[in-house]
C-alpha cells in the first residue's frame, strides 16, 4: 500500500507530508526543541502562549512573576517619576532549586534607577522549582535574557508573546491564575506603560555565565 501510494505521490512528496505529520505531532505532545544561540548555547525554543507541555507553563509563569516582581518595585517601592521611558534587557540565571542569581543589565535605553529596579525585582522574583521535564533539559539551570518596558511597546510582540504585569498583579500568575487572560479582547495594548517578555532561554553551563 505504502509503494501505491509513494508510486502516486512521488519520493519527495511522500516523503515531506511524512516529515510534516511529524512535526505536526511533535507540537502536539509539546516537545520541547533547541536551537544555537549567537553565543553557542543551546537556545530551547520559546513556547506560544497557550503551549500546556510542562516547559511552555514553566516558561510563562517564570515570565509573568518576574514581570509583574518588577512592575511591583515600581508602583510600590519607588516613585514612577524618577524614571525615564525606555527598555531595559536583563540577563540572569534561575537554578532547578527556582533560585535566581547574577542579574546583570545587557542594555538601557531608560535610566539608571529603572536598571536598578529590574535587577532588585529579579533578586526578589518568586522562587519556581524546576519541573521534572524541565529538569531534565536544563539540569544545572537556564540563563534568561529579558526585556522589560517601560512607556515603549513593542509591535513585534503583540499579546500573547509578553507579559502586561498590570493586568496579572491581583491574578496570582504564580499559580497560574492569569493564564486564560485574554487581554487583546478587552485593551488596546499600545496604552499600556509595562511590558515584558523572555527574549532566550539557554541552558546554563553552555554560555559562559557564572553564578553568584
């Protein structure tokens, strides 16, 4: 049956629908893949939104509870006016244990002071255990590059692919409890001061960062 059937189809197309059918079932079980980074590193994938495999909930819950650590240094224990608009890009790692370490600024377009706000609200982000899965992929940790905005959004990354903290600080993003928050149905999202998102997740170990 299958020599008809590539006798109809032809070798390359038989075999490219049987190289689609697996991707297509890759994604449904939620296999977690990897890509190099510019560094070396073994880039893991970042999820979509919705993504229900153990990385792609590990991997929006460690977003949105550092976004909304960072958004709360803010609104709660600072004042907004002494900062400037602006992005800010954060590198740090998170070890199995959920421990965060080495918060280092990569870039800054707003001011000092909102640097150092993201550096105080990773150090005092919720602590989140690896996932066995996770575990497994990222056995000695994950170093993390993030983006956090402040009065600057970005188009390239509507909905879904970033955190919007000022919607999930009463929603318990750490328990998952602002994952079915279909925020595009009810706001304009370019009116929104604060925005971050995960722009790579690599394994640690593999890009030269040390913990501290």
């Amino acid at each position: 049956m299958i020599k008809n059937l590539v006798g109809r189809m032809g070798a390359k197309e038989f075999f490219l629908a049987a190289f689609l059918g697996l991707v297509a079932t890759n994604s449904a079980l939620g296999v977690i893949t990897a890509t190099r980074s510019k560094s070396g590193g073994r880039q893991l994938s970042l999820p979509a939104y919705g993504d229900t495999s153990k990385w792609g909930r590990y991997f929006r819950q460690l977003q949105d509870t550092t976004a909304t650590s960072w958004y709360k240094e803010i609104i709660y224990y600072s004042y907004r006016s002494a900062f400037s608009r602006g992005v800010v890009t954060a590198r740090f790692t998170i070890t199995p244990d959920g421990r965060f370490h080495n918060p280092q600024i990569l870039s800054n377009t707003s001011n000092e002071p909102m640097a150092n706000a993201v550096v105080r609200a990773i150090r005092k982000t919720w602590k989140q255990p690896f996932p066995a899965e996770v575990v497994t992929l990222a056995p000695t940790g994950l170093v993390i590059v993030q983006t956090f905005r402040y009065w600057a959004y970005d188009p390239t990354n509507y909905g879904w692919a970033s955190s919007y903290p000022q919607l999930l600080v009463r929603r318990n993003p750490e328990i998952g409890g602002a994952y079915n928050l279909d925020i595009r149905k009810y706001f304009d999202l370019t009116r929104f001061r604060y925005q971050s998102r995960i722009i790579q997740a690599v394994p640690a170990g593999r890009s030269g960062v040390a913990l501290r």
